[in-house]
C-alpha cells in the first residue's frame, strides 16, 4: 500500500541505553507501511550520559536535545519537532508494548477518534509495578475519575496516540510526570477519546520516576487543572469506553463506540 500518512513516534529518554535498543527493535515498521503509514521516530533526549544518544543516532531517529528537565518539557519540545499527522508515545525503557503500535493506529482511524490512552490495570507482568506505584496509581486515578468525571482507569500510563491535529487547540502546562495526566484529562473531556488495555512489562535501566515526590506533586496538579482548566462543575456526561486489546493480535469490532465529545 502507499503511504498515506505519517506516524511520529516520540519517545522521551534520560539514559535508557539499556532499553532504547529493544524498544525500536519492537516498533513494526513494516507492519506500518503495509498498512499506509510511514514512521519517524523522535527521541527527545535530556542530556544522557551514557549510550543512549548513540543508539538513537544509529538507528536513524531524529534526535533531539532538550536539556531542560521534566517528562513533560521533554514531550512539549518533541511534539513540536514531529512531522507525523499521528503521534504515539511511549518510554525508551521497554515497559510498553511497541508492537502493538499498527494495531492502535488502526482503532485510531476506524472508530474516528482523536485520542487513544493505554490502560496498563488488566495485563501487567509481575514486578512490573513496584506496589507503591500501584497504590498510587489507584490514589491518582480515583481522584482524576472524582475532579473531572472522566472514566480512566490508568491516569498516569504514557503510551498514547493521537492526532497531531489536537495539539493546536490545547495548551500544557505541566512539565514534569503530571503532564501524563494533564494530557488524558483534556482529552477526554474535550476530544473523542478512548482507553483502551495492553500489556505492560517491567521497565530495563533505573526508573527516573520519584514516587513519593512525584506522587504529591501529581495530586496537587490535579487540583491545578481542575481549577485551571475547568472553573464550572463537569457535567456528568458519559465519557469514555474502554476497549479490551486482545493479545491473540486481532482488533475486536465493537458494535457502538461511545465518544466523549463535550465542547
Ligand atoms: N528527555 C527526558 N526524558 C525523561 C526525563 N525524565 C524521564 N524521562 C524519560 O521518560 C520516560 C518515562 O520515565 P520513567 O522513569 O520510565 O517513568 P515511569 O514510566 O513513570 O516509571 P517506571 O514505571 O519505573 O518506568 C523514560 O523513557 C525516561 O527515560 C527528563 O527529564 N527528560
Ligand atoms: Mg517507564
């Protein structure tokens, strides 16, 4: 098939050598251009000190330096440099399924949506989550289901795709880990967007991820954003579906997809 559109694949990383190689070995390529879509990979880089720019450089993705720190000024910088109509997202330590990356695209375009984020909660990998992230996870969910009346069940997963198109009409604030939340509530509140389950394994390399202390700031950040970005009471609309993934590799046709469409 002809290559219709481009897919851009950002992928944050802050000495990940151990695990960068592996997850672009994953990403199916060829699978995406079978099926109309060209890859580019970003790899936005925060200084690393070990291999990691090396690898990225030898596997021909566009490297690109932000210096500043922060998971989420990391992902601002890279939107800003991915040419794709589609973005996915995920980490360069090899915790998130890359293969599956046609298949999300393909729900992507054939239920019209603009946001897809994965919920990691039904297929995780023993040791995947040490217990206090679970917990926590748990914590902040339930807290951005309560603020925002929004159905996720995994508010702080990173692997997403969607369309390149809804970064005009959104602006970020978050820089740090609570961008990951920040990106799901807007949204679902304000997008077609759906949650939809994968497998999710234990992370190689040391994770940069401070539990405690990015635990609290993520909480506090929600209270911002409610504040911030919703002064009015949500409104109860039904917002979400969630899709179970299948790791038997065949997409389920559902009937009636729910949308959120709110504004
Ligand atoms: N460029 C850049 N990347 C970062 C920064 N902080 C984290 N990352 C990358 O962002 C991704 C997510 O960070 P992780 O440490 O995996 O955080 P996490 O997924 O919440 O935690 P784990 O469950 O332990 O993997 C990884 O690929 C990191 O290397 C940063 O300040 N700058
Ligand atoms: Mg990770």
């Amino acid at each position: 098939m002809s290559i219709q559109k481009i897919v851009s694949i950002v992928i944050p990383v802050l000495n990940e050598e151990k695990g960068l190689q592996k997850v672009l070995d994953e990403i199916p390529k060829k699978r995406l251009e079978e099926i109309g879509y060209g890859c580019e990979i970003v790899i936005v880089d925060g200084g690393s000190t070990d291999r990691t720019r090396e690898i990225a450089y030898k596997n021909g993705a566009k490297v690109v330096l932000e210096p500043r720190r922060g998971y989420g000024r990391a992902y601002k910088t890279g939107f800003s440099h991915a040419s794709g109509d589609i973005i996915v997202t995920l980490d360069g330590d090899h915790s998130y399924p890359a293969y599956l990356i046609p298949k999300l695209v393909k729900m992507l375009e054939e239920y019209r949506l603009d946001f897809i984020s994965t919920n990691r909660m039904k297929k995780f990998t023993h040791k995947s989550f040490p217990w206090l992230h679970l917990v926590g996870n748990k914590m902040l969910t339930f807290i951005t289901r309560l603020l925002f009346r929004v159905n996720i069940n995994d508010s702080q997963s990173g692997m997403w795709v969607f369309r390149k198109s809804m970064l005009d009409k959104i602006d970020f604030i978050a820089d740090g880990m609570a961008f990951s939340e920040e990106i799901k509530v807007l949204a679902f509140r304000l997008f077609r967007a759906a949650e939809i389950s994968v497998p999710y394994r234990k992370r190689i390399g040391k994770q940069k991820l401070n539990t405690l202390v990015d635990g609290m700031k993520n909480t506090l950040h929600l209270f911002t954003l409610r504040w911030y970005f919703f002064p009015s009471k949500p409104s109860w609309l039904p917002t979400y579906m969630l899709i179970n993934l299948p790791e038997n590799n065949r997409i389920p046709i559902l009937p009636d997809l729910r949308r959120t469409i709110i504004c």
